[in-house]
C-alpha cells in the first residue's frame, strides 16, 4: 500500500504554498503516494489557480486538512501574524499525524521564526519545535545537496540555531557524539556502501594544537575518540576549510559541523537549488527545502520548486508505511 505524507504549506505570504503546489504537480505524475496538505483549502485552490498550476487538488490521492477554523485572507502582507500562527499550527498538526501514524513522514515549507515570534510565540526553529513536540531532544539537522555532477555533500550540525557568540559555550561533547552517531544511521538509511564521517574543529586550522581555540582538545576530539570506540569511521577534529573541498571530492560520505553557518554556507554553495533539511533523530521521517520564505518573490509565480521535489523525493526514499 502506497505510503501517506503530510505537508504544511508553511507561512502563506512567503513562497511556501507556491513551492508546494508546483512540487506536488511534478511528483503525482510519477506515483501514487498519498498526500495531505495541512493548510487553508480555499487559499490553495486559489493560489493553483492564480500561478497556472494546473494541480488536480480534487485527486483522490490529495486531501486538504486546516485544523484552524478561521480561513486565511489571500491579502495578508508579508510576516503578518495571521500567516505565522497559522504555520505554526499546522505544523504541530503535521507531527501529531506522523506520531499517531495517520502519515509516514512529514515535509515542510518554510516558516519564518522572526514572523512567529513577533507574533508571540516562543520559537528557535523547526527542528526545535518538532523535537519538542517528538519528546526528543537527540536530534540535529542534517543538509543535503548535490552539485550538476552528482557529487553530494552531507552535513550534520552538532548546534543549530545559535548565536555566534554563543557556539562555544553551548557546544558540548554530547552533541557532537550525538551529531556523529546521528549521521551514520543517516548513511545506513540512505544505503550508502560506507558511512566516513568527517568531523570539523570549530577554530580556524582546528585550533592549531590549543594555540587558536581548546575545544578541539577538550570536546570535539574526546567526542571523536568516544564514536570511534563503537566502530565508527570517524575522522577529525579537522579543519573546515578542507574538510568540505575533501568530503566533496568523496572522501567523506557525512561531514558534521559545529555550527549553522560553518555547515550550511558550503552546502548551499554547491547544491542551493536542489538542497534538502533532514531532521535526524525523530521519531518519523522530516524534511524540507533548504531555503526560506523569500518574501521578496513571494506571490509572483517564479520560485523554483526543485529544493521542495527533492524534499519529497528524499521523504519518499526513507519514510516507512
């Protein structure tokens, strides 16, 4: 029996519901999963209609839930509250239709946390706020992207989204273990032949022997040392600058990053168009596109939808009826 995804079309004054319908337009051609969209029916018919999509959203295949009763203005500007608590409400919907096993895996358009917190509610992200709703806190992100030649990277982050300032002191050996540990399950599940983790330092040259940083030698190599003992080919702390040109070369199948940016700045070089956020560790399969509402071309039927295809595509390959 075909699998079932649910998809919260995410903050409707952004690209989120653009991406999702033209996304499910290019894949219900070629199988016959079941999808629900978690959202305002009235909205998407008129959004499938306005940007030429041409979705039969009265296939069999297709539901449409909103578990809000009020319905979605079509004129709300850009960040509106209006748009951000409702994409909050259907996400919590999403992961409570994955956790009752109404859904195999769940897929998200993008939602915008500076939209969701002014509008007063507490909110880092969506990997926290799925975590949160899982009862699970050993998660992480994982980036995944593949330049024109086929050639991918991967990239676990042992901290998400945190200040700068505050890397240091939030990164712990626990999430560094955890991001590794993390990503050789994610290569067993994507049935890659090996499963070689490159670990990054968080100091320029990997701290250069204690001379530019210590958390190589006090977190990050103990960690490494700690995943190596339960066989794990795991390698580092290395420095980040070569670590990515060496995992991109294919010397690495998974890199882990200690930061958001350090991970996610190389990914998005080589695969923007085609990236994919796979949140690790729940306790069903989530992913979404790599980029974020784009409010700047939001309503003017020109976003790409192929970060959001291969979103779908990646849910597909590891979700389990």
């Amino acid at each position: 029996m075909p699998g079932c995804i649910a998809i919260t079309i995410g903050d409707v004054t952004g690209i989120g519901p653009e991406v999702t319908l033209k996304a499910l337009a290019a894949e219900m051609s070629s199988d016959e999963c079941r999808y629900v969209l978690l959202g305002d029916k009235e909205l998407l018919h008129h959004l499938n209609s306005q940007f030429g999509i041409h979705l039969s959203l009265d296939d069999p295949r297709i539901s449409i839930v909103n578990p809000r009763p009020a319905p979605i203005p079509s004129d709300l500007q850009a960040g509106a509250s209006q748009a951000a608590v409702a994409a909050l409400a259907w996400l919590r919907a999403g992961a409570e239709s994955c956790l009752s096993h109404d859904a195999n895996a769940l897929v998200t358009a993008p939602v915008n946390k500076e939209a969701i917190m002014r509008a007063g509610e507490k909110f880092v992200g969506q990997t926290e706020f799925l975590s949160e709703i899982a009862h699970t806190q050993r998660t992480s992100m994982m980036l995944l992207g593949s330049d024109d030649l086929g050639r991918w990277l991967r990239v676990a982050l042992a901290t998400t989204h945190v200040p700068i300032k505050d890397v240091a002191a939030q990164l712990t050996q626990e999430k560094v273990e955890r991001a590794i540990a993390l990503s050789v399950r994610a290569c067993q599940d994507l049935d890659l032949r090996r499963a070689r983790i490159g670990v990054c330092g968080l100091n320029p040259h990997a701290g250069e022997g204690g001379q530019l940083g210590t958390e190589e030698l006090s977190i990050i190599a103990p960690a490494v040392r700690a995943a190596q003992k339960q066989d794990f080919d795991v390698h580092g702390p290395l420095a980040a600058d070569t670590l990515f040109y060496r995992a991109w070369r294919g010397e690495y199948d998974a890199v882990v990053a200690m930061y958001h940016d350090q991970g996610l700045v190389p990914l998005k070089m080589i695969g923007f168009e085609r990236g994919v956020n796979w949140t690790l560790g729940l306790p069903f399969t989530r992913t979404s596109p790599d980029h974020g509402t784009a409010y700047d071309i939001a309503g003017k039927g020109i976003a790409d939808p192929n970060s959001m295809i291969a979103a779908f595509r990646l849910a597909k390959v590891l979700m389990r009826p």
